[in-house]
C-alpha cells in the first residue's frame, strides 16, 4: 500500500521546481520590503539631523561664510563698477563695453556675456540710441529732466520690449551670469537688464527619436520659450496654462508645467507642483534628472513619465486631463501621469484611419510581447518542454542543432548580448556609418557563428524576430526596460522551463498592478478594468465614438468639446 502511495508523489525534481517557484517571489517581496525600510530610516535620520539645533546653527555659519550681506547699487559708477568685476571674478567671456551717454553726461556701461546676446540689437537699440541722441539735430536741452530717470530711459530712449530694473548687486551678478544685459548708469541707483538672453540656438527640426509618415514634421528645441511658444501655436485656447517654477540649487533653470485649467484634475495638478518644488539638486541638465526624482518607485524598470520631443502629442496628452513638463536646455518634454498602454501608442495612431490605426496598434501590442517573452519561450520549449512542439518543427530544430557545443541558454546570451552591444554602437557611432554598421555586423556575426557551429540557424531567426520586434515600440526607454527584462525571463526559463516563464510573466503582472504614476494605475484600464476606456486600448475606435476624456484622469470635464 505505501509503495502505491509513494508511486503518486511528485518526483524530487518537481518538488524542487515548486520549492523555487515559492522561496522566489516571496525573496523579492522580502529583498524590495528591506530596500524600502531601510532608504526610509535613512531619510528620516537625515531630517532628524538636519532639524537639529546644532546642524541648523552651523548650515547657517556655512551660508554666511559662502554668501556676504546683500548690497544696494549706490549710483556711484566707479564704485559699482568695481563692486561688479570683483564679483564676476576672473571669467574671461564677461565683457564691459563703456560709453558716455550724451545726453546726461553720464558714464555707462554695458556689461554681457560673449555669445549669449543679440549684438545687432544691443548697438541699435542701445548703444546708437544713447551715445547718439544728444547730437541729433532739433535737441531741446530744455526738455531734459532734472537727473538721471530711469522712466525717462525706458519710455523715451530706448525701443526695446524687455527692460526690467534690479536694485541690489548680487541679484545683479546672477542675471549678468544667467546671459542677461546689464545696463549702469552713473547717478542711477537702478541697473537696467535690457533685452532677453539669446544665444545661439538650434532650428527646429523633426523629431528624431519619433519619427512619423505622416503628422507635423516640428520638434522641440533646447530653448525654453520656443517650446512653450510651439504649444501656443497649435491652436487658440484661453485655457492653456504654463507655470514657471526655478529649480536647481546651484545652478539655477526655469522649469514649466503646462495643463489645460477646466480640464486637469485640481488634485493632480498640486501633487506635481508639489513634486517639482520639493526637488533639491544642484544642476538639473535634462527632464531626465526630473522624471527620477520626482517618480512613485523608483525600484521599478518601467518608466513613470512619457518622454516626448512632439509638441502635438503634448497637445494631445492636455486635452486628455494630463500635465506636461518642459525643462529648459532639452527638447525632451514629460507627460504624467502615464500608462503602460500609453507608451505603446504613437500619435499617428490617430492621423489615419480607425482601421489602419488599430492594426498598427495591435502589431506594436504583439511586438511588445514578442520582444519581451521570445527569447524565453525558445529556452523553455527546447531545454524542458520539446514535446509540446509539432514533431516535424522539433526534427528540423534538432537537426540544425546538431555540433553546437552549449546549452539552449549559453546559445541565446551569446546571440543576445551580441546583438545588444552592436545596437548600442549603432546608436552612438555618427549617422553616416552606425545603421550600415548595426547591420553588416549582424549579418556578418549571425553568419559567422552559424559556420562555426556557435549557435543554430533557427536562434538567428528568434533572435532576429525579437531584435525586430523591439524596434516597433515607440517609446525608446519602453523599449531598453523590456530589453532588460528580456534577459531576467532567460534566467526563469533556464531554471525552471514554462513553469518559471509563466512565473515570470505574473510576476511582471502583479508588479505592474502596484505600479502608480501620480495616484494613476499603471495598468489602467486592464486593472482597475474600465470598459469605456477600452475605446482607445488595443482597437483605436472611430472618432465619432470616442466622445469622453479617460475616466482614470478624473478630469473636470468628462466630454470632449467639438
């Protein structure tokens, strides 16, 4: 009777399977718990020092000792003057162009930057103007006001759009540095900044990491008042809002949220405001710095805000509830919240038809899974589960396999990492030879371990299949997160055949229902399920059917105005 009972228990081998299928997940919920627990202790330790009497009493002598007193400008222009060259220091490309204004009398100067100011217009409209106005001819000398007026100059000398007035050096020091014009005059206790910073600046061109056949062929560029002024041109709307925010502790750069104010949800828009305005760093040079620091979980491989160089797909994302943010010195734009279907869908989803749009959605959704699962499934079909192929699909492979030397999983590493390292030197060769490279070094390299017996010729084919498959998406950072987690799935099924990429793929789905950008599901509208906003998942329905904003936004305006 025991030997019968014992004839249905499991193998030692499926009970050592099921044993890893257990201790596995509950490692990583383990692992990710005590990486939380103990980034929140050291966070709390920190504020609990820096709220300390002490630490406060010497962060304050450590700013006074780096920041002197603040200082007006006197109107005395040899001492103000000197007071601005001993602060500007030794930088070589600070230039100090002195003049006599004729008609005061008066010392000036005109301190800027090299390169970062239109000089046409500063000898026009500045220069010309004031060392020349004295001498033209029908002066009334009657006419001039007792002193130097800083009203008189703006509203009667010089014809320019931007002029502002700053009373105290330092901040006076920081604009000159920021690229701005400063004009001294002697007898005035004001400087004048005339004229905005403009350097030189790159022409707007199409997007070269979201290339469309069809849609506007404009992009962002690294000036932030183009960017802005690019989505006031898509159209008049009283209700596109921009907010500045200054963000960088050292090295200070204009920031902006753009949202559309009857449709953004109040609670959204304070959340992100609160994010930005929370962020401590000394130099922020790229959007990227700011969608890490200000992202729900940062442990996780996927992306919580859509990077975008489009201004119509912003447009796009307003209009939906959402909130974009532009950084100054990138083209690069975020959108959040955002959605794993959201990265998955390209605005010319939307430029042609209902039907051709779906089925260029539904080829990306099969791409994704490909891209991700593809290498995995080949690992757990030919190492543990042959039987499941059809029997003439497992004879050809056989045969193909025969004199290769390594197991199925060595077999799609080398392949694999072959193909990820000449992908990255694709991208960062220059353009004329890297995509000739990337694919002559493919052909060459999958050929050339094909006759050397490396690997089999139908890898190559999966291989090439996947590497293919991953170049639909659209969203470049989507794709480098399921090529890492491409290789985690080759290690599950190289362990534990189907059983572990089963395993591998819910995992994935348990941490992308978890996931959150902004209170917003990650995985909407699959979990929480929202059968209204299936119109635009993975079937892009007609325009005449999609009436209403996402439901998962909570926008203040449900209906899409005509």
């Amino acid at each position: 009777m025991w030997s019968k009972i014992i004839s249905y228990l499991p193998s030692w081998s499926t009970l050592f399977q099921a044993g890893l299928a257990l201790i596995i997940p509950l490692g990583i919920y383990y692992i990710n718990t005590s990486i939380y627990s103990f980034v929140g202790s050291k966070g709390a330790k920190s504020k609990h020092s820096s709220g300390h009497p002490l630490s406060n009493k010497h962060n304050e002598g450590h700013m006074d000792q780096q920041h002197e007193p603040s200082s007006k400008i006197t109107g005395n222009y040899d001492s103000d003057l000197q007071a601005i060259r001993e602060a500007i220091g030794e930088n070589s490309d600070v230039h100090f162009r002195e003049f006599v204004v004729k008609k005061f009398n008066a010392r000036s100067v005109l301190v800027f930057i090299e390169g970062m100011q239109d000089e046409k217009l500063m000898s026009k409209q500045v220069l010309e103007v004031l060392m020349f106005e004295g001498q033209q001819q029908g002066q009334d000398q009657q006419e001039q006001p007792e002193g130097i007026s800083n009203s008189f100059i703006k509203e009667s000398l010089m014809p320019l759009t931007q002029i502002s007035e700053v009373t105290r050096m330092e901040e006076l020091y920081e604009f000159i540095l920021l690229g701005h014009t400063a004009l001294l005059i002697e007898g005035m206790k004001e400087a004048l900044l005339v004229g905005p910073p403009n350097g030189a600046i790159r022409s707007v061109n199409e997007p070269t990491s979201e290339a469309l056949l069809r849609g506007p062929r404009i992009g962002f560029t690294e000036v932030l008042s183009e960017n802005t002024s690019m989505l006031r041109r898509q159209g008049l709307n009283k209700s596109l809002e921009l907010k500045k925010f200054q963000v960088g502790s050292r090295i200070k750069k204009d920031l902006v949220i753009a949202y559309i104010k009857d449709i953004v949800n109040p609670d959204l828009l304070e959340e992100v405001s609160r994010r930005i305005s929370k962020i401590d760093m000394d130099f922020l040079p790229e959007s990227g710095y700011v969608e890490q620091l200000i992202e729900d979980n940062y442990l996780s491989p996927f992306q919580q805000a859509h990077n975008t160089e489009r201004p119509d797909r912003v447009i796009n994302a307003l209009l939906e509830g959402r909130i974009a943010i532009l950084l100054d010195g990138t083209p690069f734009a975020l959108i959040v919240p955002v959605t794993f279907s959201m990265l998955l869908q390209s605005p010319e989803d939307y430029y042609e038809r209902w039907i051709p749009g779906t089925l260029l959605r539904l080829l990306r959704f099969s791409g994704a899974f490909i891209a991700l699962m593809g290498p995995a499934l080949y690992i757990s079909f030919i190492s543990f589960h042959p039987g499941l192929i059809p029997t003439k699909l497992v004879i050809s492979i056989i045969g193909t396999r025969q004199g290769v030397p390594f197991p199925s999983v060595i077999e799609v590493m080398i392949l694999e990492i072959s193909i990820e390292i000449l992908r990255e030197a694709g991208i960062r060769l220059p353009k004329p030879i890297g995509p000739a490279m990337g694919i002559v070094g493919g052909l060459v390299i999958g050929d050339a371990a094909v006759n050397a017996g490396i690997v089999s010729p139908f890898l190559v084919i999966v291989v090439a299949v996947t590497a293919i498959s991953s170049f639909s998406i659209p969203t470049y950072s989507a794709g480098i997160t399921l090529r890492l987690l491409r290789f985690v799935g080759m290690f599950f099924s190289a362990m534990l055949g189907m059983f572990g990429t089963i395993l591998f793929f819910l995992l994935i789905c348990i941490h992308l229902t978890k996931l959150k950008s902004f209170g917003v599901p990650y995985v909407t509208p699959f979990s929480p399920m929202r059968l209204s906003d299936w119109k635009d998942l993975y079937i892009r329905a007609p325009m005449s059917l999609m009436k209403r904003r996402p439901v998962m936004m909570k926008t203040q305006q449900r209906k899409r105005r005509s």
